[in-house]
C-alpha cells in the first residue's frame, strides 16, 4: 500500500512539472529584452507618435497604449494579437509597411511602457512563439 501511494504521488507529480512546462507563458516572465524595448521606441517614435502620442498616451489621431485602454483592448491575449495588430493595421496611413522585427520591437516597448518586466532575450518574431505567451494584465 506504501509503495502504491508513492508511485501515485511520484507520477502526480511529474505530471504537475510536465503541464508547468506546456503552460504558456505570460508577459509576467521577461519576454522582451530592455535593448529590444529601446529599438521598439525608435521605431515608435518614428511611426506611431504622431497618433498614439510620445508617452503612449494618446491623442485626438489614436488611443492611449497603456493602461486599461491597453488592458481592455489585449488583456488576456496572445502577444501574437498584438503584434500581428501593429504589422497589420499601423500606421494607419501605410499599413502593413512595418517588417515584422519592427513591429514586435514596437510591441515591446509597448509591454515595457504597461509596466511588464524586461528579460534577458528579444521577443522573438516567430509567430507561434509569440503565440505562446498571453498578455496578463494582473500578475
């Protein structure tokens, strides 16, 4: 009986750690580099702007990219979504003009602006990889 309880437990638990590794990940784990976030605010600076404002506030052209305009718009979506939303659509006058390096720095420094931690690596601009991290906007 002893030995049945600790296989059961063994195997519980390896199944516990095998469904935490296939959980996606979050915007809560570092998915963006500070130096990527920097190359979004560039580009940011240089295409989004003139709408969305220099402090992603806002302005008459363009909402607010922070906050719970942000939250309402992505909140609990895949990255992918967000980024596939700034490729596709911006800038408004030139869409889907922005490479897709330029538009996931872009995402990132949005991230970062919404207050979510910076990690070691890029964002990678594969989609199934973005695809894999959900927007949280409550840790």
């Amino acid at each position: 009986m002893a030995a049945r309880s600790v296989l059961v437990f063994t195997v519980f638990m390896l199944a516990s750690a095998a469904g935490a590794q296939n959980a996606p990940k979050s915007v809560w784990d570092g998915v963006y580099s500070l130096e990527q976030a920097d190359r979004g605010k560039a580009t940011y600076d240089r295409f989004c702007s003139v709408c969305h404002g220099s402090g992603l506030t806002g302005s008459p052209g363009g909402p607010p990219l922070l906050g719970s305009d942000f939250a309402y718009t992505f909140g609990d979506q895949p990255v992918a979504e967000l980024v596939q939303f700034i490729k596709l659509r911006m800038p408004v006058e030139n869409p889907d003009s922005l490479s897709p390096q330029q538009a996931t720095n872009i995402a990132a420094h949005i991230l970062r602006g919404n207050g979510f931690p910076a990690g070691p690596k890029d964002l990678s601009t594969d989609f199934d990889a973005q695809a894999d991290i959900v927007i949280k906007i409550k840790q």
